[in-house]
C-alpha cells in the first residue's frame, strides 16, 4: 500500500523557518522524483520545488529560490522542505508528489500558517 505522509507544518510568524517531511511507504522510494507542491485558499495547486531520484538535481519556484531547499534522504525513504524567511503568502497546504513514469503518488498535505 502506497504512502505519502507529511508533516512539520504548522503556525509560524514572517521570517520564520519550517521543516517538512514526507515519509514514504509502500515503493521503491529511490527510484522516483520527489517534489513539494502547495495550494493556496481560492488558488490552482503550484510546484514549489522538485528533486531527482538520487537528488543530483533540484529546481524551486521562483517565489521560493533561495529561502526553500529540497532534499531527500533514500535511506530513510523521506524527503524534506526546508523553509526559511517565511513570508504571508508562503500560507498554503503543502503536498509532497512521488513521480515516475508509471504514474504519480500524493501525500494528503500539511497546512502552512505564516501570521503574526
């Protein structure tokens, strides 16, 4: 049984920092692409960032390029979202995505507050 289970979000003030984590079961978690996606309250779900299977290789949203870093660990079949200089309208439900081209597996998501 396939799964994709974030955690880590929560509330957090501007110029904060978070860690997501999305633990997966059930496939050969090294052999597929992982990224983070978010959707925010009356808005079409974007790409936030994206890594290789090895993780040789990342690209970010531009939103996001140099506050976000993606980052896997294949021994321990997770991937991270690590989020600095957090702003307003980084607020959104962050989704991890497995991809291959078989097909794509998601996680349920993770709710990201950024408020005072």
């Amino acid at each position: 049984q396939v799964q994709l289970v974030e955690s880590g979000g929560g509330l957090v003030q501007p110029g904060g920092s978070l860690r997501l984590s999305c633990a997966a079961s059930g496939f050969t978690f090294s052999s597929y692409a992982m990224s983070w996606y978010r959707q925010a309250p009356g808005k079409e779900r974007e790409l936030v960032a994206a890594i290789t299977s090895a993780g040789g290789f990342t690209n970010y949203a531009d939103s996001v390029k140099g506050r976000f870093t993606i980052s896997r660990d294949n021994a321990k079949n997770t991937v991270y979202l690590q989020m600095n200089s957090l702003k307003p309208e980084d607020t959104a439900v962050y989704f991890c995505k497995a991809s291959r081209g078989s097909g794509d597996y998601w996680g349920q998501g993770t709710q990201v507050t950024v408020s005072l």
